[in-house]
C-alpha cells in the first residue's frame, strides 16, 4: 500500500503568496469596485526590454524553421549564456567561476528548492528569521527538520537566525554550528545587505567548520554601494564552502519568462565528495534544461543594448523604492531596505501585528503588501513593500498610506 | 559539518543519453570527416508548426508591452491551457478530469523525476525492465531503493517488471506488491502498447493493493489503433488509483521548449490523505509556472489548425518508423514495436550484446541508436531506433543498415 510523504503534513497552512492571493480575492468579492495596488508578492510590472523582445522573436524563428530548429538542451544550459554568464557576473567581478561551474535553469525558487536534495536529511539547517519561506519549506517536505510549533511559529531542529532592528536585520554567527547555511543578500524579505567584510566571516566561519552556505543573490542587481559584495565568490575561500544563486526574474523582468542559475564550484566539497557532479546528476536526471528561446533571452540580457534596457528598468523601480521609504518615513513610519534592494522593510505602527496591518492597509487603502510575520516569527510586526509596482501606482500607494 | 545525501552516490555511471553523448564524441575525434546519423536519443527534427511559431511571436509581442505583459504565472499553469487540456485530452475522451486537477509544467521527465517526493521514502517501486532510467535513478537518489548490483545490473529492493518477447514487452501483474508502480505506454523503450482490458487489469490490482500508478502517457500521440487507451482515465477506477503524465514534447516537438503537464486526481487518496494537495504545495514551493509564451504555444496546440498541422508531423514520424520496421524486418531483423509508438525495438544479432551493437552500427554504418541494456537488464541484447530523424536520413540509416 502507497504511503505519502509525511513531512509534507508538517507544512502549516498554504504558501505565503497563496494566502496572500486568497484574502485579496475575498476582499474584492466583497468589494467588486476597490481599486486595489499590489505591491505584495514582489513581481516586476515592467514590460520585456526590446533588445530581449528582439532576441525571443529571432529565436522564435529559428525554432520554425528546419535549419536551425533545437531540441534538447544541453543538461547544464547552453555554452553561449553560461559562457557570457561566467564572464560578465563573475570574472568582470574578479571572481574566478568558470562557465562549467554555471547551471542554467529555469528560476533560483526552483533552485532554492532543489539544492537541499543533495545533502543528506540529516544535515541541521540555519535560515534568517524572518525568512524567504522556500529554504524552510523544502527542507520541511525533506524531512530536515522537526514539528511545526505553532505557538513560536517554528520548526524545531532549525537554527533560527534572528535578523532584528537591533542587528540592522543582519544575523549573527550562530554559537550552535548549522551544516547548511541559507543567506541571501539584498535581503527578501528585509531589504537589508551585507558588506563584504562581514559576508568573508560568514565564509571563514562556513570553512571552520565545514558548513555549506547557500547563497540567493537574486537582488544583486540592485546593488549600488560599491562596498557590498554582488556575489559571494569576492570572499576569499568561497569557493570551498559556497553555491551561489541567481535570477534573472529581477535583474531583467523575467518572472514570467522564468530562467536563472546557480554556480557550483568545482573545489566545493562535502566528506570529500564533490558537489559539482551531483548536483550535475540531479540536472540531468530531474530537468531538462530551460527553453532555447529564453536562453536567447538571457544572452541579450548582457549585450550592451540590453544591460542599457534592464539598468534602466532598475533605476525605474529604484526610484520606486526611494519614493516609497521617504514618503513612509516622513509620515512617521520606521523603515529600512529600499537603497540597495527593492524591498522596503516597515514596522507596523502601534504594535499591530502584521496581519492586522495587512487588513488594515488593504480596508483603508486599498494597498497590498506583505505582512511580516508571513516570513518568520522574527518578521512579526513588521511589513513588507515592493519597488515593482508602476510608478504611478507606487505615488497613489503611498499618498493613501500617508492619509490613512 | 555538512553531509552528501549518499543515495546519490549509489548511481553507477552517468545518465545514458550522457555516455552516448560521450562515446559520439570519442568517435568523431577519429574519425572527424565521418557522417553520423542519429536515431537515438529521441529527440525530434522538425521544426515547430506555423501556427505554435505564430502564438509564440503574439505573445513575445505581449510580454515586450506594458498593457499585455504577464510576470508570474498561476502555479498550476494559465487556465487557458488547463481548461483546453482538460476538454480535448480527456472529456473529449470520455474521461472526468476538471481543469483544476491538471498541473502545468516543463515537462514530463521533471514531474516523473519529482513526482516520487509526495510518497515516503519507504514505499516500494515496480518499473519495467527495460525502463526509462528516470523513474528508478530519481528513487535511487530518495533512498527508496537497495544498492545497485553491478552482476545483475539492478537496485536492491526494487521490483522489477519483465518485459520480454514472450509477454509481448508488457509486464504481467507482479506477486510481490508494489506501493508504486510505474508504467509508460506507448512505451519507452520497446515501442510495447497495453490494450484497455489490459490496462484496466493494472487499475484493478493497484486499487484492490492500494498501490499508485505512475502512468507515462508522453507517447500516446502515436496511437493509432483504437483499442488502445491515450490515457489511464479511460479505465474505470483509474481517478482513485492513478497520477498521468504527459508532455508536448514528442506530440508537438517541444523538446526545446519545454511543457508538459500531470494529471492527479482529486479522488486519489492514499492511507486516507488526498495527493492533489500534496502535489500543489510540491509546485507552490519548488516551481515557478512555465513561461507564459510556451504556455501560449501549448494553447496553440489544441487549435484547429495547430491540430492539423501537429498530426502532419506524427504521421511523417510514423512514416520513418515504417521505413525502419520493414527494412529492418525484411534484413532478417527481429523487430517489435514502431506501429502506435515512434521506438523500433530490435533483437541485436547473433547475440551480441547491445553495447556491441552500438559500436558495430557506428563504425560499420555511422547511425547511432540507444543500446537496450541502457534501459536495465531486461534490454540486453535489444537496441532502441528512433522515428524521429529526418525522412533522408531515416532512409540513409535504413539502407546502411542493410547493408551491413
């Protein structure tokens, strides 16, 4: 007889954009007129930049016609995009990541997602709180971690690292040694960063002792301060303890497209077994590499029209975030994140938790965000606004905020 | 410290199609001027129809205008797919299935390579031998097998399903009880179908055991003859005891495109726990939708004209799978398969084994096809053909092949 995986049944409630997604609906069939403003789960607004539309649409072709028709990708991605990848994201940076060492796939969640597989369900995790939920939930399904508590809103055996006011929402070593350790810098959900002097103790810390650092810079792109790393491969040793995520979701409007990567380098080992080929195998093995035509597209990403386009999306949704934590600020709100990140991080006023803010934002304003606590017992009376909004959007959000 | 998961260390060698990537290349370095046609990954040549390139430059043009562009897709998959999906793949077919229980995704292998994490890791499989490699090395790597024998060329604790010329290269029900069972009919690799009544005695047994079915349907494209099911859901019973997979890749040639779906059932429950919700938070969590634009190009499938022209190209296939059925029959060769499947299954002469084979037929004719062992034990001695070549080179394959 067929038995489920129980560890699935250990999930609280549904995915956070779920719910989210839910209470909006109920909200609008109660109210079929609201003009609502999404500034909540964090997807772009902004159209395709044309040299990527160009760039799909000769791709489209090439798929139409015999001649120059493709089938199955290469497992690990085609040479032209992990080659320009390794070339522009990491040796323009001074990083020494080969084009071998980059896995083109189809988004960084599924990766997030994927990566635990390889490790043994014995490996005691750390993750920030609060915390983008798919680190912990893939791990729950696993079978990584113990019962949901759901009085402290977590999961025991986790090595919870609290990111809080007090530490600029930047966690701390931990005494207790995690085997695998997730960070992500720009932050989601805190729009908080690391400087690189404090991301190299992590890495000494992971090679110490033998931890793995699980590093999602999806929001690198957002990155203006010359003084925070873009990748954690500008820690010296890195290499040795560190697989690095990226997106193209952000840096390029791609949520819908889908198409991202992680690098795993060869020098990274665990017991003196290798990553890189397993996770290899895991590639070839479960996936079946990400479409041509959206690889065409995150080639044009790197072409000099194309990082224009995309530099100039950025700036559009930065000013989003600029005009979001000064209109926030100067009406009282204390706020964070917002200069190298699209996020914008807020505590809720009068102790209100942050599903009560949540409701209260949407009854009064007709503005959804994401309440804090969605993230981690550590992201409780908090709250979390997008840049990805239009910019129109984000003014008239923002005016409403100030006169509620 | 960290910990490798060690399942993955149990896989032997590298995933086939890799080792017959592999040995190509050794031979082209020698022989650099020799000209190689393959018939044996399986993966199409014909370029994608008119009408699915016409969806995919619409909707390129969608994603590149702000009023039309789409980030994140549903997680399941846009209902304009899932409801057409549902109308013609199964009402059309007489089989319940709603919109809501198909699940959209990148393709057959990834849900058949997932789909093993919502059972426990101590549920017991049966496959076929010989077997697409996906369904056993994504068990291995869950732990939810033995070791690997290198004499017998199998896992411990697997039940594995003969399939051989005597039984037709279809299994018969087996005496030791699995708790998951997986089948693919049309089959991969032998070309093997499964009448209804028969099916409909797989449905029974795994209902009467309370296994799951696992059923393989990519294929069903091919089918000609009408007493052969497309789809599991043609047998009584099958909702409460079967999970479908399908894929447009051999359908409609999107082995570069990348889209395929997985039917669950919302009456399929195991130990009294529904899988439809266990599968959902799968694809919350790890996926992220597949493209927009390629879901356009599925819809496009579906239309009258996209139909038309999709059949034009199943019936050229077919026509290759002629071709090499009675050449190779009428050189003497034991064939099977080739008639509601695009695989020819051959018995490799003079008992060599089929690693030989493929060694003689590269240097003696310059066609490469997959050897049978490739697929387990149960392949000795056999060699898989593909109809998906060009019809030139089907016929170039076929004459040298006689010749030989």
């Amino acid at each position: 007889m067929a038995k489920v995986n129980r560890n699935y049944l250990k999930l609280p409630g549904s995915y956070l954009f779920s719910m989210i997604g839910e209470r909006i609906r109920t909200y609008q069939k109660q109210h079929p007129d609201a003009d609502i403003i999404r500034l909540g789960i964090g997807d772009v607004t902004q159209p395709i930049a044309p040299e990527i539309i160009r760039a799909l649409h000769h791709a489209v072709d090439e798929m139409g016609n015999a001649e120059t028709f493709r089938g199955y990708a290469p497992d690990l991605g085609y040479a032209f995009l992990r080659s320009v990848i390794a070339e522009k994201d990491y040796r323009d940076r001074n990083c020494e990541i080969s084009e071998e060492e980059i896995f083109v796939s189809d988004g960084a969640k599924c990766d997030c997602g994927n990566i635990q597989e390889i490790f043994s369900a014995d490996n005691r995790i750390a993750v920030c709180d609060p915390v983008y939920p798919v680190y912990v939930d893939s791990n729950v399904m696993a079978g990584r971690t113990g019962v949901y508590e759901p009085e402290a809103a977590r999961f025991q055996d986790v090595i919870y690292l609290p990111c809080t006011k007090e530490n600029g929402y930047v966690p701390l070593l931990p005494k207790e040694v995690p085997d695998l350790i997730y960070l992500c810098f720009p932050n989601n959900p805190t729009g908080a960063v690391m400087k690189k002097e404090n991301l190299q103790e992590w890495v000494d810390y992971a090679r110490k002792h033998g931890s793995v650092i699980l590093y999602d810079a999806a929001y690198e792109a957002y990155i203006s301060d010359p003084e925070i790393p873009h990748s954690i491969y500008e820690c010296e040793g890195a290499r040795e303890c560190a697989i690095e995520f990226r997106s193209f979701s952000k840096t390029a409007g791609f949520t819908g497209l889908r198409l991202g990567f992680t690098v795993v380098p060869k020098d990274l080992k665990v017991e003196g077994t290798a990553l890189w080929p397993l996770w290899a195998r895991r590639h070839g093995t479960k996936y079946n590499g990400a479409p041509y035509i959206i690889q065409r597209a995150g080639e044009a990403v790197y072409s000099k029209e194309g990082r224009r386009q995309v530099r100039e999306q950025i700036a559009y949704y930065m000013e989003n975030a600029r005009i979001i934590y000064d209109g926030l600020r100067s009406s009282g709100y204390e706020v964070s994140g917002g200069v190298n990140a699209p996020y914008i991080w807020l505590r809720t006023p009068e102790g209100m938790t942050s599903w009560e803010f949540f409701d209260v934002l949407l009854e009064q304003a007709g503005v959804v965000g994401t309440p804090g606590a969605g993230f981690g017992p550590g992201g409780e009376n908090h709250f979390r606004l997008t840049a990805f909004g239009s910019r129109e959007n984000t003014v008239e959000a923002v005016e409403r905020i100030r006169k509620m």
